[in-house]
C-alpha cells in the first residue's frame, strides 16, 4: 500500500516501535516521527493518506498540528490519538477537521479499521477523478484548447491542485495565456465563488503598487484622501494574480514575502496589520533563477512562490493545437460579431502553422479578428491573414524566392479553382493542364472541395 501512506506522531519512542511494526507487518507503508516539527518536515517532502498525531506533545500540539496540515493539504486525514480520553478533547478535535480519533493504549483492530477506511475513501476518490477524466473532453480545459502533450500536462496539474489552494508560480513568454490559466485554475479550486483579481506588476508606478496591493489609509501621502482598501483585502477568500512579478522592486518584495508567510498585509500609513486569505498565483516571462543572481529578486520570496510551478508553452512548442485554436477563435468571433465564418481555408491554415509566432497565442487570435474586422464572408482564405504571414521570410509558399515546385503547385491549382468559383474544366485551361491532371492533382496535395466554392 505505498501510494497510500501512513504518518505516525508521537513522543512517546515506545508506541512508535510497537506501531510502526504492527502496520508494516500488515503490508502498510508507514513513517514516524516524535514531534510536530518534524512532521511539518515530513509533509513538505511527502504526501500522506493519513496522518495520527498525539494530542498533547512539546513545541507542537496535535491540534497545532491538524490545522498545519489541513492548510497544506486539505485531503489529508488527519487522527488525534489521546491518552486522555476526555471527550471534550475528541470533540475540539472532530470540530476542527479530524477524521476521527483514537484512544490510547491502542487499539490496532481499531486502528486499522480507520485505516482501511480511509484508504478505500481514497480509492473511491482516485476512481471518481480518473472518470471524470476520462469523459472530459481534453481538446479543451474550460477556457484553454489544445490536445498536445504540454497541454495535457497543464491540465492535469489543474485537475490534481483544485481540491487545494497552493501558491502556483506559471513561466512563460508574453502572450502564451498565462493570465487566461490561473483564471481556469481559480474556476477549478475550492475559492471559485470568491473574487479572482488579476494585477499586472508591471504597469502600475512603483510608488503605487504597495498601495495598490495593501491600500492606504487616509493622510498616509499627498493626495490620500480617504482610506482604501487594497486588491490583497479585495480578493479576500478568493486569489490574486501577480503578474510581471519580476517587475517587484526589492523593497515591495518584503512585504509581498510577509502576506505569503503570515497572511498578514499592513496598508500604507497604518500601524496595524489586517489577516487577509488569498491565494497567490504568480506569472513571470523572465528567469527568475538569474534575477536572484543579480540581487533583484529575493531567493526567500522566490521559493514562497514556487511550492507548484509550470511552463506554459510557446505556441512554436505546441503547433499541433494550432488548427484547434483556430477554429475556437473562429466559433468565439462568430459569436461576438453575429456573422457564420464556417472554416479557414488549406492554404491559410498552412500558413499559421508554419509561422514562428513570436506573440504566441495572443497575436494568433488577433490575426484571426483581424480577418473578421476585415469583412470575410464563410470562410478565412491566405490573402485575409497580414502581410508577414504572407511574406516570403514567414514561408509564404508561393514567396519569390521559394522554388518549392509542390508548394507552388498547390497554391496555383487551388487558386485557379477559387478563380472559376470551383469549375474544374475553366480552371485547367487557367493552368494549361488537362482536367484529369487537376483532379489527380487536387487528391495529391489533398485540396479540399470546399476550396472550389469560394
């Protein structure tokens, strides 16, 4: 049973032998350890079924402890064992989020019986979640597209976070949807019908964004009129999304560091502090690993942000969802501007996958508006995308330098077809071929029949 395992706490080194025993002689995966601190330890570096804690103990009590836990991983179930046998203790125990409880001298019949109950709990979880899985439709995850293998990981990073609230760190070049996935992200997290704040670092004046952040009370600086609330106390119970977070000067990161740490903001001009619950999802496009090296990003704010991390990829990376996202952008589009685009044509779509994209996933979709803020009746054709996708230094297939005789094949046939709104006979005597080379033709390079209806 190693993927459910077991965490023992207690002082006492004696039941730790005789417990420790008795579950692996049972075929359980168990560790113990003698106090709360090294618990806390424990927990960072694994991820628990169980976890039956002492009630009384030095430094950290059992209760300490179960609301430590519960605040790191909410699916972890947590047992008070008390040699006490107060009810009063039990109750306190069950009220602030106890599995169940467990009185000493133990009962092992008993204790594998809460065992096994959580572990077919987890087992009927893990079941639930697989189907869910199975049945949802992995071209798309809420808002994102895309079926890649980069994608998928994305998506199954938000699947096994959504019953927590880590603070997530997302990578990634401009324009690749970094803000659009810790939307999805909040959407899929217990705090979904609390604010989701989204704060661009980046552009607002370094003197402001302290205020911003925490609010100011009245009279703090010229021009602080009346007291105001920051986006931190806005988002409460819900999460905020810091992005450009690199852009943080040295001496706002403090404070940043301190609300992660203690959940406690302090709004400008005020000497009392406010506890505050939000969640931190954080984005950068820059390396934050040599921002540390230079001395302009703290290392201890740096890894308060990176308990979960991920790369949103570039669209180069991803080009397979290319013809995805297009189509999304097409339906969305459509919608706003009450018009039928149905498709985009072969030799567009040829060019979209074969340009570098240095915008990413933004730039994509505003080629695509471009093309309907440009008048296209059904359908979106090569001569409605921009000019540098057209041009011959983004592979234009039919560029002057290209002598790609198949490319340039293709894009003449399929242009003669949309000259003779798909006449067949009028376009071979365009080309000077015969009629059975452009039939033949057309099922080589796979031109589609919808070509010679527009």
């Amino acid at each position: 049973m190693d993927s459910f395992p077991i965490l023992f706490v207690d002082d006492d080194q004696q039941i730790l032998n005789v417990v420790t025993t008795y579950l692996s002689r049972n075929g359980y995966s168990v560790d113990a350890v003698s106090n709360g601190l090294l618990a806390l330890e424990k927990i960072k570096q694994k991820e628990y079924a169980a976890i039956f804690t002492d009630l009384i103990m030095p430094e950290i009590s059992g209760l300490d402890l179960l609301k430590s836990v519960k605040e790191a991983s909410p699916s972890t179930e947590v047992i008070i064992v008390t040699g006490y046998g107060t009810i009063e203790s039990a109750i306190e125990a069950l009220k602030r989020g106890s599995y169940d409880y467990l009185q000493k001298p133990i009962n092992f019949e008993r204790l594998k019986i809460l065992i096994d109950r959580i572990i077919e709990k987890k087992n009927l979880q893990l079941e639930n979640f697989l189907f869910k899985r199975r049945l949802k439709d992995r071209y798309n995850y809420d808002q994102l597209v895309g079926k890649s293998a980069k994608m998928q990981q994305i998506y199954e990073v938000i699947d096994r976070i959504s019953s927590g609230s880590p603070t997530i760190l997302i990578r990634g070049e401009s324009g690749t949807g970094k803000e659009l996935v810790a939307n999805v992200i909040h959407q899929n997290s217990v705090r979904k019908n609390r604010p989701f704040i989204p704060v661009n670092c980046g552009a607002i004046a370094e003197g402001l964004l302290e205020s911003e952040l925490f609010g100011h009370v009245k009279g703090a600086f010229t021009g602080a009129v009346k007291d105001t609330m920051g986006l931190f106390k806005a988002a409460n119970g819900g999460t905020i999304f810091l992005d450009e977070i690199a852009e943080v000067q040295p001496s706002l990161q403090v404070k940043l560091l301190r609300a992660l740490q203690e959940r406690k903001i302090r709004p400008v001009g005020d000497p009392r502090e406010t506890e505050v619950d939000v969640r931190v999802i954080a984005a950068t496009n820059k390396n934050l690993e040599e921002a540390i090296r230079n001395k302009t990003f703290r290392e201890d704010l740096y890894y308060r942000l990176n308990v979960i991390s991920f790369h949103m990829p570039s669209l180069r990376e991803i080009k397979e969802d290319i013809p995805h996202l297009v189509n999304h952008f097409i339906k969305k589009f459509s919608q706003d501007s009450h018009r039928v685009v149905t498709r985009i044509m072969p030799e567009a779509l040829d060019l979209l996958i074969k340009y570098d994209w240095p915008g990413n996933v933004r730039q994509l979709e505003n080629v695509i508006e471009r093309a309907f803020a440009l008048g296209i009746d059904d359908a979106i054709h090569a001569e409605d995308l921009p000019p540098e996708l057209r041009s011959m230094n983004h592979h234009n297939p039919i560029g002057e330098d290209n002598f790609n005789l198949t490319d340039n094949e293709k894009v003449l046939i399929t242009r003669a077809l949309r000259h003779t709104k798909g006449n067949k006979a009028e376009a071979a005597k365009l080309l000077g071929i015969n009629l059975t080379t452009v039939y033949r033709k057309m099922e080589k390079y796979r031109i589609s029949e919808d070509v010679e209806q527009n």
